[in-house]
C-alpha cells in the first residue's frame, strides 16, 4: 500500500481529502496540534514542525507520495514580523528541501 503524507490534514480540505483517501492508502498526516487528534484504520497522525527542516524531513522517510495544503494562519513567535505570505513561503520551501533530501517520487503542491 502507498504510503502519503498528508500536511494540513486537520484543515477543512485536508480532513476531506483525508477520508477520500484512507481506504486506498496509508496516510501520515500532519497537523501542528494532534492532542485531540487519534490514529485509525490506515491514518497515523504526527506533529511536525514545517519551520524545522530536520524535522519535516524525518516525517518524510518512507513516504511514497506527498501533499501539502498547509497555509499559515496565525503569527508565528519564529517570525513574529513576516507577512503571512513570508511564512507561507518559507514552509513550502522547507517541504521542498525536505522532499529533495528524502528522494520520494511525487509532491503535490
């Protein structure tokens, strides 16, 4: 069975794409805050920190297919003076390094 990694998986459209995919693949889905989050059939759920490249990158071994529906909602005490914008870029080019290092085949951005 692929395994994908599903970021904003707590997010409207990634909780819908969520459940379209879990019958077929095994899903890694990320979330900033999983406390009331719990595991089921084929779903794993882990925290990750997209503004920590180590981190993202460790979530991403062994992962067969990626998707990335984050966008960054609040303030972040990292960048307390960034736009949205700013945030949003700098995350996206983490998943991006993170996926080069890990070599998986296919990123959806």
């Amino acid at each position: 069975m692929k395994k994908i990694l599903l970021t904003g998986a707590s997010g409207y459209i990634g909780s819908h794409l969520m459940n379209k995919l879990k019958d077929n693949y095994e899903i890694i889905a990320i979330s900033r805050n999983i406390e009331n989050k719990s595991n089921e059939h084929n779903v794993t759920w882990k925290a990750a920190d997209l503004f920590d490249l180590n981190e993202i990158t460790e979530v991403m071994e062994d992962i067969d297919i990626a998707i990335y529906l984050v966008h960054s909602m609040m303030p972040s005490a990292k960048l307390t003076q960034a736009s949205f914008e700013d945030m949003d870029a700098l995350l996206a080019d983490n998943f991006a390094k993170a996926a080069v290092i890990t070599k998986f085949s296919i990123l959806y951005l």
